[in-house]
C-alpha cells in the first residue's frame, strides 16, 4: 500500500491497487493534546463522506466510489490529479471549447449533487478531479464530500469554502446558493487560469500571505466589488453567479451549454496528457 502525497485536512491517501486508492481518517500525533477530539472529527468527516457518496450514486461527474471498511473509503484514482494543478500546468495550452467543457462538467456536477439534496459547501477546483477519456478534452470527478450538507440525512460537514470561493455577503450557512456562488469563481479562474484578483496561479509564499488575500477579497466583495468580466468568454454567466441572479444549478447549467459551450464549440483542444 502506497502513501499519497495528496493535501487533506482530515484524511491520508494510500494507493492500493493501480486506480484504486484509499480515503482513511488522518492520524493525529499523540504529542497533540486535541487528539482524540481531531481524530473523531476525522472519522466523522469520512463517515459523512462516505453516506453522501452512497446517496450520489453512480455518476459520470462524481468520483466513482468503491465501498468502504474499517480503514475508510476506497475511491478510484483520476489519473490527471485535481483540476487547479492541470491548469496551472497546462493553462498556455488549453483551448477555449476544453475550457468551456470543464466549466460545464462543473455544473453538471453540482446539478446532480442539488438534485440529491446535497450541498458541497467547499467547491474550489482542488476538489475537481481530471480523469482522461477523449484524446480532445477531460472528463471531471467532484470530490471531497467530508464538509458537506444533505438535510435529508442529517448530516452537515460544517464547512464552508474559503475566499474567493465564498460571498461573504451571504449568511454563514449551506444553501444551494453557496455552491452557486462558488461555481461563478470556478468558471473565471478556468477561462482565465487566474484566481479573482489575481494574475498568476494560486502559489503562496507564505500562510501568511494566503490570509491576507483572503482578508482583501472578502472586503472587495462585502462591498460587491469584483474583477471585470466583459473580457472574459461566459462573462455573463460568471457575474450571473456572483450576484445570486441564478436560483437553481440547472439555470447555471443551461447558461453555460448556451453562452459558453455553444459559442466555442468546434474549437481546438489540446490532446490531454
């Protein structure tokens, strides 16, 4: 069994068979004295994520779930990583009808979740997997169902995402509308291959320096002030998002097959490797 390198705040990875890898609850040192709290947090997150992605079932959006054990929950391996790390090494690459195809397998994604009663609470394009199958263009796997929220079954990972992924105009609570939200700056920083206000690929020096541009942006959009999109193909939609004009996934969906896709299909794409 092969240990992961793959970032996570409650979990560790472990590669047990090619394409099949293991979601375990991350181990809390013992010099910690939170342990044993940490670690039922821990636990809880992969149980949490575990009957979310139960109710999910199988879909071609969502990372494929494999069962689980008294190790954790074994999911199949995206053989490109997470969508943040394939653009910032393929963003001088990529063509604008693959870009739109991301920005819609994103919607798709999160319609299927809303329809399930989920709510993700933390969409960001780190818990977006990039599997190949077209030689053209990706396929994508949300993922990362630990903080998540379905009513229905009780359960609320009580998360919420981070800046510039959260309208902190909005009550701090899960609603459709966050993950809503969220999706407007995950089409921007697909078309662009930039965060909002920044011009340059999410690299920090510092954790330091990631507080402080959270800080500046969650001021920047108290007052509703966010970067120019007229530039920027699917624009309208990536506004429409921002300030709420969508009420349902399946409008933000049929918005961007219409305004994005649509517009650039037949375009070239890049073969993904």
């Amino acid at each position: 069994m092969q240990s992961l390198s793959y970032l996570g705040s409650t979990s560790d990875f472990y590669r047990i068979a090619e394409g099949l890898i293991l979601k375990s609850p991350m181990k809390v040192s013992e010099e910690n004295p939170n342990r044993e709290g940490l670690e039922t947090a821990n636990k809880n997150a992969i149980n949490i994520e575990r009957r979310i992605l139960e109710t999910l079932g199988s879909h071609p959006r969502i990372v494929p779930y494999h069962g689980f054990s008294t190790d954790g929950i074994y999911l199949s391996e995206a053989r490109l990583g997470n969508l943040q790390k394939y653009i910032d090494c393929h963003n001088a690459e990529l063509g604008v009808y693959q870009r739109s195809k991301m920005c819609e397998q994103a919607a798709e994604a999160v319609v299927h979740l809303h329809k399930k009663g989920v709510i993700h609470s933390d969409l960001r394009l780190e818990n977006l997997l990039v599997d190949q199958v077209h030689g053209s263009y990706v396929s994508i796997w949300l993922c990362d169902f630990g903080g998540s929220m379905c009513a229905r079954l009780g359960l609320d990972g009580g998360h919420l995402p981070d800046a510039p992924f959260f309208d902190p105009r909005m009550k701090w609570e899960s609603t459709p509308a966050t993950d809503i939200f969220s999706l407007g700056s995950i089409f921007y920083t697909i078309q662009t291959g930039c965060w909002p206000y920044r011009d340059s690929p999410p690299e920090w020096s510092s954790v330091q320096e990631k507080q402080a541009y959270e800080a500046q942006v969650d001021g920047w959009l108290k007052r509703g002030h966010f970067p120019p999109v007229s530039h920027v193909i699917g624009g309208n939609v990536i506004k429409g998002c921002w300030d709420h004009q969508y009420k349902t996934a399946e409008e933000v969906l049929k918005a961007v097959r219409s305004e994005i896709v649509a517009p650039t299909r037949g375009s070239v794409c890049i073969d993904a490797n």
